[in-house]
C-alpha cells in the first residue's frame, strides 16, 4: 500500500509540473502572439515587431525550453522517489 502512495504522489507532482509548463507554454503562444499582439508591436526585435517575432519563433523557442526544463525536473523527480535509472540498473 505504501508503493500505491508513492505513485499517486509521484504521478501528482507531474501533473503539477505539466499543467504549470503547459500554462506557460499557452501564455506566450497564445497570450503574446495572438492577444498582446499590437502592444508587443510596438517593441521591435531584428526589425520585426516583438509579437509578430512571438507568434511566428518566440513560442516554438519557449516549447523547446519547456522539454529541456520538463526534462530536467522530472529526472530531479525521478531521484526523488528512487525511479530513476541508475538505481533499477537499465541503462
């Protein structure tokens, strides 16, 4: 039973780590380069206004970051609760 609550725990805190990533992801995908848009215009970047430079590369740089940090924290996540490879020997 105590192995049941491990999981639940474990599988809790990625899905913590996934809505607040994902949230990130829709607010500057979505918020910068659709709804700010025309304010963010008024900032040029590479001579492209900062929205248009959001909604066209600044979101897909944001997602890639996103794995890299998801990544990341779930192998933190991993060690945490004795999941990761180097202890279960599958390399």
């Amino acid at each position: 039973m105590a192995h049941r609550s491990k999981y639940k725990q474990y599988w809790r805190k990625n899905l913590q780590y996934l809505s607040i990533l994902l949230t990130i992801w829709f607010a500057v995908s979505y918020g910068f380069g659709i709804l700010l848009v025309d304010q963010l215009d008024q900032i040029r970047l590479g001579g492209f206004g900062l929205g248009f430079w959001f909604a066209q590369q600044g979101s897909i740089y944001i997602f890639v970051l996103i794995i890299f940090v998801y990544v990341w924290l779930m192998n933190r996540l991993d060690r945490k609760f004795g999941f990761d490879e180097k202890e279960h020997g599958d390399r």
